[in-house]
C-alpha cells in the first residue's frame, strides 16, 4: 500500500512549517513572562537587564527577541518588553554612578552627542557676501564692534565718530 498522496494545500502547509515551533506561544504569555521577569527582579534587588529579560524569556539571544518583535501578534509585546528594559536603565542615571546605565542606553540608541545644523532662511544656504577691508570696517562700525560696553554709539574707542 501507498502513501496516500498531498494536496496542494496540505504542500502549502507543510511549507510554512519551517524552523523551530514557538517557545512562547502568544502575546499574552509574553506579557505575563515579562512582567514576572520584573517583578522578581525587583523582589531580589536584582537590576532588569535586557540579557536577564531574554534569558528568562527562555530565548537564546537578541535576534531571538528580534524575530518575535516582526511577527504582528507579537510587535507590542516585544517593545513593551524592551521599554521595561530602558525605563529600568533611565532610573539607574540618577545613581552614583550611572556609566552602565549610560552605555546601555547608548546601545538602546540613546545620544549623549549634541547636533546643531546652521543654515539660513528658511533652512536655506546661508548667505554671504564678498566685502572689502574698507566695507567690512563699516558694517563692523555700523554692528557697534569697536566700543566699549556701556558706550554711546556716537563715541569709539579709538576716538573716531
């Protein structure tokens, strides 16, 4: 006797049943583990970390979470779960000495690094003009460079008008 032979349907779904099944099989049962995670975190004085979060989660690495944050039923979970992770790592900068917490968040994509962008109006190019030595001393003259502070504009420093 034969195998019995598989439909295109039942092909279809053998095919989507590629890798490894599930360790944790809802959102919900993220939520709970992950809350749990906390709490004993908490109970033991113990920080919240990432790597302790992924652990308990039964996972093996980052990417483990990763790949759950790109399933739909699993995206608000997973940055829960990550946000748990950094409000913990925030409340840790008003230690002593919060240099982990600095360098854990900076990996979260944090920035200490300040960025300012000069440009001109209305986020143009910003404008310039070719001057003289002689045009420059007057519009230098003309900005009040060249007093003293608390000096009548009428009166310079080097005695001229």
């Amino acid at each position: 006797m034969s195998a019995p032979k598989k439909t295109k349907r039942k092909a279809k779904e053998d095919e989507k049943k590629v890798g490894r099944p599930l360790i944790i099989k809802n959102s919900a049962e993220m939520d709970r583990l992950v809350d749990e995670y906390r709490a004993q975190c908490l109970a033991d004085k113990e920080p919240v970390t990432l790597t302790g979060l992924i652990l308990h989660l039964g996972l093996s690495s980052r990417q483990s979470l990763d790949d759950y944050g790109k399933r739909p039923e699993f995206i608000d979970s997973v940055k829960r779960a990550k946000l748990i992770v950094e409000c913990e790592y925030e409340k840790r900068l008003a230690n002593v000495s919060p240099t982990g917490a600095i360098f854990a968040l900076k990996n979260m994509g944090w920035s200490d690094r300040q960025e300012h962008e000069h440009s001109g109006p209305n986020g143009g190019p910003i404008q310039h003009k070719d001057m003289t030595d002689e045009e420059l001393r007057q519009e230098l003259a003309r900005l009040g460079f060249g007093r003293q502070p608390g000096q009548l504009a009428s009166k310079r420093i080097d005695g001229s008008q």
